[in-house]
C-alpha cells in the first residue's frame, strides 16, 4: 500500500478571467522512505500538487490518500489535525515564528501536539543537534541565515513526527552552497529518520540529489524516474 | 507558552505598543480622577445637604411635607426612639419643631421658620454652635433665640435685644412670646441664613401650644450605602400616621443636578474610552494584518485557527491590561492623595457651591467601584477589538496568505 496516492487528480483556477488548468488529470504513488523532487518550470504545477498532497488546497477533481485517508473529503477542522499529525511543511521563506527561538519554533508544533514540556525540550534540542544547529538553538530567526533558518524549519517539519515531509521550494532563497548543505542534511534525515521528503526545486544541483525526480510540464507529469 | 507568545508578539513593535499602552494608561487615570471627583463631591454634597438640612432620613407626620403645619406634628415616645436608636448604622436623631412666625423688632416684622431644637443633638447633626458669631450657644432650658445672621440684620437686631414672636400654635391657638437674643449665627445658605431662628425645644413646645410634639426627627446613618437597609428597618417600626422620607425625596433639586452633572461626566468619559478604543481597534488591527502570512503558515502547519484566534484574544487582551493595570496602579495614589487633602475651590465654582450650602470643598472619592469599571471598560474594548483577529483569522485562507 502506497503511502501517498494521487488518483485522477486536476485543478481548475477560476479565480482569473480565463480558468487555468494547474494540474490534468495526474496519478502517482509515493512510498515510505522517498526521497523525490517535483521539479518543472515555474508555472508548471509543482506548488499546486504539494498544496493539494499537504492537505492545504482541495484538487477539483480525483482523490488523495494519504495513510488510508481519503482527505479530499476531510472536515476543514480534521484536516488541521491531519496536517498537523501526518505532515511536515518546509515553506520557501518566512518559515519560523520571528519572535520564537529555533528552539522555541521547534518546541511549538509539538506544543500544538500536547506534548509534554519535558519530552518537548529534549526532542527539539535532539532535532536541532542533528540538523547541526546545536549551538543556535537560543537565537531567534532574525539571527540566523536563510540556510539555517531552512534547517530549523525542517528541524520542525520533523519534531511533529509526520508521515511525510512536504517541502516546496526549500532552496529557493539559499545561495548554492548553503542549499547543498540543506540537501545533504536532509537526505540525512531520510536515513537517520526513514522519513519521506518530498520536495519541488528547479535547480539542478538539488535535482541531482534526488533518487527519485518527477518532472512536470504544464500541468502535466511529463517524466518520472529514479536518479542512479 | 501560548501566554508567552502572545506577550512576545505584542512587542513586536514596541513604540507602537508603548503608545497605544500609554494612551490606555492616560485615559484610566483621567477617568479615574474625574470620576473620583464627581463620586467624592456627589457624597459631600449630599452628605453636606443632609446635615445641613434634612438628615439622610426624616420621620414626619403624614402630611407635613405638604402642609407644614403644627397641626401634622407628632409624637414620639421615648421608648419608640430608644428603638430607632438601635438600629444599626443610625448615628443620631435630631428632633425638631418648626413652624413659621412673625419675628418683629421695634417697627420691623419678618416671616421666618422659628425651629424649636435639642441643643445636643443639633450639635451632633448639625454642628449648628459652630455657626456661632456671637453671643452663646443655647443650653437645655435656656429662654433666649438664637437667629441668623442675615435675619438680624433685616431686623436691624443685634445681641441682647428682645424681639416679639407671633404666630400660631397647635390646632390654632395663639403663640406669642418675648424673647431675648442669646447668640447670633452665620448660616451658609443665604436663604437659610436670612430667615431661620432656634429656640431651646420645650421653650418652642410651650410657645406653640404642643407639648412633647415635633414636627420631624431628622436620622443620620453613617455611609449612605446603608441607607436602603435602614430606610427599610425604619419603616418597620412606623405606626399610623407616621412616615419616613428620604434625603432625595426632600431635596429633589439636589438629586437633579448631580444626575445631571453625572450624567455630563458619564459622557465625557465615554468619549475619551471611545477614542482609545479606536486607538488599540488600530493597533490590534496592524498587528493582525501584517501577519497574515504568519497566520497561513502557523495554519498550514496545523494550528487551529480558534489556537490563532485565542492568541490574539490574549494580545488584545494584554494589550489593554498593561494601561489598566499602571492606569488603575497609578491612579490609587493620585485620588488618594486628593482624597486625604481636598482641592478649595475658589469662583464661579465656588459660587455655585455656597450656593447649595456647601463649603466648596471638591472632595474625592476612593471607591472600589471606580477602578473596577474603569477596568471592565477597558476589558470590554479588548474583547471588542478581539473581534478584528476573529473575523481575519476566520476568513484566512492560509495558501493565499502564503503568496503574499
Ligand atoms: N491561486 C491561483 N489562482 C489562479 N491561478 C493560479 C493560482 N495558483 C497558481 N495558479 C496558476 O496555476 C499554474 C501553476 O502554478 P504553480 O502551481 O504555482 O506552479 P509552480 O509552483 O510550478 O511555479 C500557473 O499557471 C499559475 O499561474
Ligand atoms: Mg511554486
């Protein structure tokens, strides 16, 4: 059983004058334990996909199941908690809460979860030592580089356990170097933590690093193979 | 931590949350002060006026209020104000008989309420012996009238002179006497201090025919908090043809203008609350919008947006409690302070105020009730300003908020 199902899934803008067709007709699987790149140009679809593979827009057709959960027909509250529970987001920017520490902004999500202070404290100093930010963890965003801020957000897409980890554009705003870092510790997660990344790029230095690459072309998946 | 987040969030922009906490701040204690001292002075006055005048509480025959007449004079028997006397919270009963009479002096006559007194008790009330400006104060048994000041003067008497009293007494026999004047007093109400004379009780009750009457027993309590509570024990303990009636129902005019003065002050207050009001509306409002792509992002992580609503509920909150709290803080001193030493007013104010009889005195309050409310007010903008979040947390969409 796949982990992530997308079955006959389009998506149907009609907010601008003439409707646009984001995505057509897509079917695809993840498993557990991927490491996959959407990539595509700008305007092909990418956003639109993880958006509705997060949970975070409805597709206008077609069914996602996520864990045996068809939430294309979960409740708007239930599907909070989904989001939550099952998956963890990296944004682009402007990730973190700026008035919250690393360790704090870690803290948070499992603090959304109802965990308990203690094991909180200990999960996000463990999370933050292995996305190597073991000496930051009092500094707020603002202190931080755009890389490290990136680690502190995967550092939280982790702590709240999910299923899997959504990440659009993660490297966008990282210069090339702290975006080959960014990749190298996140597949060292996906080891250490078995944890499924899937995330959309366009560069082709994060391309490469993927085992698996989905390319999508006006809406379309156009290729899907497995990097050697 | 949803407590500490909160806090964090609102200093943001810590000049802006200075200002919009100092306006709050300022508008508490300006609101505290005013209404510190239209609570204080209403008190005084009538606390003044029922000294003065009325008492807080007057025991009457039925009709007296309307006739003035001896003939609705009444009779309290010494057991019947034993028990009033228990009463808790009644701190003196002062019995009077007044009537009206012609006073003459040589070719000059005038009309003046002649009020037979206990010298004790109106001292007790009234502090009448302090009004004294010459001569001696009446004793128990003494035969001498005191008069006021203006009244001599319209009699052209002075200290030591006799003047004739002619009226009439109880069920119309005729009182007349010859009386010699003992003391002169300066009363503070012009039109008291132009009419009134006092006579020793008994000496009235011979003069007038009507012995062991009174025409009223003026109550005084203690804080007129408790004056429902004793207005109810008296009229308990009232036979027929006895009644009682309260310091508003004989000064109706006195009630009026404090209503309308507080009434005026219940309004300036409310425009200055509905300023800041605005002023901390605004604020929330920023601090709201110009996180709309936090609000998507904390949304697409999983937080419920009853979670974001609460938040800024508490900042909102916070917001208003930081002046409330310094305001409140801050303004318990300062009306203690004014309490304990009394501003003397002087001009037009001051006119105004003699003219009710009332040393003008502006004295203030330190009623729990005023911080409360100011408090409540404040709180209650809060929740209203909370409503802003709540409509903008409630219609984000978190994709759309993310674009931004
Ligand atoms: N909210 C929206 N309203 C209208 N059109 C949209 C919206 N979001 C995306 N689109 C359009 O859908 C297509 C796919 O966009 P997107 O998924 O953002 O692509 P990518 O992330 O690959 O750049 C584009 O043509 C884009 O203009
Ligand atoms: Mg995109």
């Amino acid at each position: 059983m796949a982990l992530i199902e997308l079955k006959d899934i389009s998506k149907t803008y009609n907010t601008t004058a003439v409707p646009v067709n984001a995505l057509k007709d897509i079917n695809i699987t993840f498993e557990k334990q991927e490491f996959t790149a959407i990539v595509g140009p700008s305007g092909s679809g990418k956003t639109t996909m993880l958006n509705i593979l997060g949970g975070l827009d409805k597709p206008t057709n077609g069914t996602v199941i996520i864990d045996n959960n068809d939430i294309t027909k979960m409740k708007p509250g239930n599907l909070v908690d989904f989001r939550l529970n099952k998956i963890g987001f990296v944004f682009q920017a402007y990730n973190l809460i700026p008035v919250l520490t690393a360790l704090e902004n870690v803290e948070f999500i499992m603090l959304l979860q109802k965990v308990s202070k203690k094991e909180r404290r200990e999960q996000a100093e463990n999370l933050l030592q292995d996305v190597g930010l073991g000496d930051r963890m009092d500094n707020r965003p603002s202190q931080l580089s755009g890389g490290q801020q990136q680690r502190v957000a995967v550092a939280r897409a982790l702590a709240s356990k999910p299923a899997f980890v959504l990440a659009d554009e993660p490297t966008a705003n990282l210069d090339s170097k702290s975006a080959e870092s960014l990749l190298d510790m996140m597949e060292e997660m996906n080891k250490k933590h078995n944890m499924t990344f899937i995330f959309s790029t366009h560069d082709a230095r994060v391309i490469k690093r993927a085992r698996r690459v989905v390319t999508l072309e006006d809406g379309m998946v156009k290729e899907d193979k497995i990097n050697k | 931590m949803y407590f500490k987040l909160a806090w964090k969030n609102i200093w943001r922009n810590k000049k802006r949350t200075v200002i919009v906490s100092a306006s709050v701040f300022f508008a508490v204690i300006l609101a505290c002060v005013m209404r510190s001292a239209q609570l204080g002075s209403y008190s005084y006055m009538i606390d003044s006026a029922a000294k003065m005048q009325t008492g807080y509480l007057q025991i009457q025959g039925e009709k007296f209020w309307e006739n003035r007449s001896l003939d609705e004079s009444i009779q309290l028997t010494s057991g019947f104000q034993d028990s009033l006397q228990k009463i808790n919270h009644i701190t003196s009963l002062t019995p009077r008989l007044e009537a009206f009479a012609l006073l003459s002096k040589d070719s000059i006559t005038k009309v003046s309420p002649v009020i037979g007194i206990d010298p004790q008790k109106e001292h007790n009330m009234t502090e009448l012996d302090k009004k004294l400006v010459s001569g001696q104060y009446l004793q128990s048994g003494d035969q001498g009238i005191i008069i006021a000041s203006g009244l001599a003067k319209r009699l052209k008497a002075v200290l030591g002179d006799s003047i004739v009293l002619y009226g009439s007494g109880f069920h119309g026999q005729i009182a007349a006497a010859e009386l010699k004047i003992t003391g002169i007093v300066e009363l503070p109400l012009p039109q008291m201090n132009d009419a009134m004379a006092f006579i020793d009780l008994p000496n009235a009750q011979y003069i007038y025919a009507a012995p062991g009457r009174i025409t009223s027993l003026s109550i005084m309590i203690d804080n007129i908090r408790n004056l429902e509570t004793v207005n109810d024990a008296v009229h308990g303990m009232l036979t027929n043809k006895l009644t009682v009636m309260t310091w508003d129902e004989m000064m109706p005019d006195l009630v009026q203008s404090i209503e309308m003065d507080n009434a005026s002050g219940l309004i300036m207050i409310g425009i200055l609350y509905m300023v800041i009001a605005f002023g901390v509306f605004g604020t929330i409002m920023m601090m709201t919008a110009e996180r709309e792509k936090e609000f998507g992002i904390l949304n697409s992580i999983g937080m419920k947006k009853q979670r974001m609503i609460f938040v800024s509920l508490i900042e909102s909150v916070m917001i208003s409690l930081i002046g409330v709290v310094f305001g409140v803080l801050g303004s318990i001193p300062i009306t203690a302070y004014l309490k304990a030493n009394p501003i003397v007013l002087s001009g037009d104010s001051a006119a105004a105020w003699e003219s009710l009889g009332i040393e003008p005195i502006m004295t203030f309050s330190v009623n729990p009730d005023i911080y409360f409310w100011q408090s409540i007010i404040v709180f209650v903008i809060a929740l209203f300003c909370a409503l802003y979040p709540l409509l903008f947390i409630g219609h984000l969409k978190p994709i759309q908020a993310m674009r931004r």
